[in-house]
C-alpha cells in the first residue's frame, strides 16, 4: 500500500509542476495556442493515471 501512496503523491506533485506550467505558457502565449493546447493534454493524461491510482 506504501508503493501506491508514493505513486499517488508523485503524480500528484508531477501534475501542479505541469498545472504551473500550463499556466505559465497560457498567460505569454494564449490559451488556445499550440503550446498551451499540447500541455493540457499532458496534464489530462496525468490526472486520469492519478485516477486510475484510486
């Protein structure tokens, strides 16, 4: 069980560094642009491993 809440909580740690990420690149180039799109899709492929850690 340890295993799974350490998986959890790197995902979870892995995923604000993306969020800010995400919110970094939305604020200088946009929200729809290419950069911003291609990191929200990584951060939904993030959240649903955390998902499915659960």
């Amino acid at each position: 069980m340890a295993t799974k809440d350490a998986t959890q909580e790197l995902l979870s740690e892995e995923i604000e560094r993306i969020r800010e990420i995400m919110i970094y690149t939305a604020l200088e180039e946009g929200l729809v642009s290419e950069n911003t799109v291609k990191i929200s899709q990584v951060l939904d492929i993030m959240l649903n491993k955390l998902e499915e850690t659960y």
